[in-house]
C-alpha cells in the first residue's frame, strides 16, 4: 500500500511542478521544476508518517545541503564552460571535486 501511495503521491506533485515549470521563462527551468522538487516533497511526506517529524527535520536539512552543494557545481560548470572552450566531459568530472567539497563541508559545519 506504501508504493501505491508513494506513486500516487509523487505522480500529483509532479504533474503540479511540471505545471509551475510551463509557466516559468525560459521554458529551460522547466526541468528543474518538473524532477527533484517532487520527488523530495513525496518522500519527505511518506517519511514523516513513518519516522516522525525529527527525523524528516534532519532529511530536510540534507536535501537543502545537496541542494546547495549542487548550485555550487552547476556555477562552477558554466562558469568554466562559459569562459574556456574545454571538453564538457573534463569540466564536468574535474568540477565534482566541488560538488563533494561543498556537500562534505557543510555536513560538516551544519549536519554533524
């Protein structure tokens, strides 16, 4: 019963980000609106009921880290590929050392 609530629930919120992301310009933030915001917002759903709300608490505050360890990647990324006329596979794999600083650093500052 879980996994169809599961389903039903992230299906519903992602029709409702997919809706936000038609009405946002460029139509390239679309995707943005369409995939991670409803996925967390249906797993923090399911998790409260079954871990209580000091556990979610604590996802949460991982989710807003990923999140902003991700922003830090992603502006390093165009930063590079908007400057140099390098491999997109080569800033994209040397760059991930940002992503794990930036994640690792503010576990470390914040979550521990």
């Amino acid at each position: 019963m879980e996994w169809v609530i599961r389903f039903a629930v992230g299906g519903l919120v992602v029709a409702g980000f997919s809706a936000i992301g038609d009405m946002v310009k460029p139509k390239s933030f679309a995707g943005l609106f369409g995939g991670a915001p409803s996925v967390a917002l249906a797993t923090l759903v399911l998790t409260v009921n079954k871990h209580g709300p000091t556990y979610v608490q604590m996802e949460a505050r991982s989710m807003i880290a990923g999140a902003v360890a991700f922003f830090a990647y992603a502006f390093v990324v165009s930063w590079l590929m908007m400057r140099n006329r390098l491999e997109t596979y080569v800033v994209t794999s040397v760059t991930m050392v940002v992503w794990f600083g930036v994640a690792f650093g503010l576990w470390a500052a914040w979550l521990r």
